[in-house]
C-alpha cells in the first residue's frame, strides 16, 4: 500500500489548517504578561502625577 502525502493536496476539501499551523513565534502567556506590565507602568505614572510626585511643580 502506497504511503500518503504528509500534507494532502490544497485542492482537497478537507481542512488541513490544524495539521499546517505553526508551532513557532511567541506563546500567549508572553504577550499577556507583556501587556500587563505595561498597564502597570502606565497606571503607576498617573498615581505619581496625579499624587505631585512627578510632573510640573515637583521640584
């Protein structure tokens, strides 16, 4: 019995995304974390110049 193709023929019907997706580039959890922290840094410059730790007057 002959052995078939690894990835079947793009004419084919069947959906072969699943088999074709990549598995490089960067996980979820890195940019979920990523964006975290920069909502925590944006957040944490509003608290110090909201407070007059930063910003104008704060000599």
């Amino acid at each position: 019995m002959p052995e078939l193709p690894r990835f079947p023929n793009p004419d084919n019907d069947r959906d072969t995304t699943a088999e074709r997706a990549s598995t490089t580039g960067r996980p979820r959890w890195v940019a979920v974390v990523g964006i975290g922290v920069a909502a925590a840094v944006v957040v944490l410059v509003v608290v110090l110049h909201v407070t007059g730790v930063i910003g104008p007057g704060s000599h």
